[in-house]
C-alpha cells in the first residue's frame, strides 16, 4: 500500500489538498482495494483553516510522516509564510531524496523553489502566480502554459484542479491507463486536459480587465457569439472608429478583437460537445464557426484534438 500525502497549512488553497486526494480515494474504491493510504500533513496537529474558511483537521504533524511514496505541496495564500520556515524548507529538501515522487499543486511550486530542488528544472504554478515565480527564482525554466510538468521525480503542475490532473498522471503510472480513465470518468474531469492553462486564463484575465469601451464590445461579443463580430460591426455598436478598437484591444491584452471572439466561441464549442445535445453543425452554428469543417480545424488546431475525440474524453457519443 501507498502513502500519499498532501502537505496543508493555514490558508492553503482547500482544493490543492482536497482535489488530488479524492482522485485516489476514487481509485481505491475502482480497485476493490486499499491501494493508497491517504495522509493531510499539516505544521502540528491542529485543524488547518483553509483560504475557504473550512478547515481540515490532518492525520499527523509532517515531522512524524514516515515511509511516503507520493508527498504533494498545496499552494495558496499561505504559501509566503510557509517559505520563511526553514524547518519546513529543510523537511522539504529531505523527502526529495526519500520519496518515490515529490510534487507541487499551484502556488506549491513556491516551497519546491525555496528548496533549491527546481534549480535548473522546467516548472509551473498557477498562471498568476508564474511572473513572480520567474522573477524570485531565475534560475529555473517557468513555462506558463502547462498543465504538469515532470522532471525527474520532481513535480509541478497548474493552478488549482491542475493537482487533479497531476493526481491523474501519477495514478496512471501506478494502475495504468484504463483505471486513470475510469477515475477521470468518475469525476467527471479529463483524462488529459486538451489545451494549456493560459487557454482557460486569457478570458477571465481578459474581462478582469476591461473597461469602458472594451468592457461594452466584449459584453456585446459573450451576447453575439453566433453573429456577425467583425471589427467593423463591434466598432459601430461602440462608437468608436475600427481602428482604435483594434488599438484598445492590443494595448489591454495583447492581442486582437479578432483572437478574443474566437477564444469565446471555442470556450462554448467546447462547453456544447460536451453535452452532446446538438450535432457538430448546429454547434457551428451557435458559437459562430459557420461550418462544421471550420469547427473541426479550430479544435485540432488549438486543442490538438478533434471534436469526437474531445467528446469521447467524457465516455458518451457525439451526434455527428
């Protein structure tokens, strides 16, 4: 049987701890077995309050966690006053070498960093958190747009439900990929997650920071993704000339009017595939692709997967 432990502490992200945990849970219960023993490490024995206000009362203080397979680092608010203990940092270092696998959900990547072991390394943490990661530890590659990221027996993966994803990856080396898939399928998450982070974050970095006359055309955009979006009709339903639109766009995220619609209609593409109540046409349709071809070569291109093999993700058939 295998230890698993995820490391809690005040103000930890509940989700980092809660979300891989339950992937091996759900895997002991497909077994028929106790393949895991699962473990929440905390500083003492106390009950840990989590960013969400609810706490979780661990198994054992981690100085008296013994004979661990898989230890996982929770991130959250929290994560800056855990990096200052050097107790905890050296602990840290120690399980690198006495662990099978040593690994870091969001914010986490934090403490692996203060540790010295990502020295060198590829890395990922949270999307907000990846420019700040860079700048205190240059010494290692922070590649944004993963999901998880192995190195060795080292560890990193994404924002928050990314530790369900790593969680997933590291069930699927133990028990194989049909019981990952099973588990996947159980949560009703992915198997592998098509697409990096930065897809799921440009939109909601995008409307945080909209204002004024973007904050106007993108709201028009999310109420008429199945229409007509160029620039000349976003730019009359503003008032504003094309170009200046064009230029607010640039200047707030980066990138066009254009790359912003069709990150919109995929974002909702991908929301009717899943449920599988409309044919690939009438889902063309809907979110403003004209045509299923078009729809097709959206997904392979920015998902590298095509719509029957995204829906397939989910167990259930697609009404081609």
């Amino acid at each position: 049987m295998k230890q698993i432990a995820v490391l809690a502490y005040p103000d930890c992200q509940i989700l980092d701890v809660t979300g891989p945990l339950q992937v091996f849970a759900s895997a002991n219960t497909l077994l028929g077995k106790q393949a895991y023993q699962i473990r929440i490490l905390a500083p003492d024995n106390q009950p840990v309050r989590t960013n969400s206000g609810m706490q979780l009362v661990p198994d054992l203080a981690y100085p008296d966690a013994q004979a661990l397979d898989t230890l996982l680092l929770a991130g959250g608010r929290g994560v800056a006053a855990q990096c200052k203990d050097p107790q905890l940092i050296q602990w840290i270092r120690q399980q690198a070498s006495q662990v099978r696998r040593l690994g870091s959900v969001c914010s986490g990547a934090f403490l692996l960093a203060e540790s010295g072991l990502l020295k060198g390394r590829q890395v990922v943490s949270h999307w907000r958190c990846c420019d700040l990661l860079a700048r205190e530890y240059p010494d290692m590659q922070v590649q944004p747009d993963a999901i998880w990221i192995k190195q060795d027996n080292l560890y990193t993966s994404a924002g928050v439900t990314s530790g369900i994803d790593l969680a997933l990856a590291l069930l699927e080396e133990d028990f194989g990929h049909s019981v990952a898939m099973e588990v996947a399928r159980e949560l009703v998450v992915f198997m592998k997650r098509p697409g990096g982070q930065a897809q799921y974050s440009s939109q909601l970095q995008a409307q945080e920071k909209a204002s004024g006359v973007v904050a106007k055309a993108i709201a028009f955009i999310e109420r008429n993704l199945g229409d007509d979006l160029s620039l000349p009709t976003l730019a009359e339903h503003c008032c504003v000339s094309e170009r200046h639109l064009f230029r607010l766009f640039k200047n707030s995220f980066n990138h066009s009017p254009a790359a912003y619609i069709e990150n919109s209609r995929l974002a909702l593409a991908q929301q009717l595939v899943a449920a599988g109540d409309m044919g690939l046409e009438q889902v063309a349709q809907r979110c403003g692709f004209v045509s299923a071809d078009n729809l097709r070569r959206v997904f392979v291109r920015r998902l590298g997967v095509n719509p029957s093999e995204y829906k397939l993700r989910f167990g259930s058939h697609f009404k081609e």
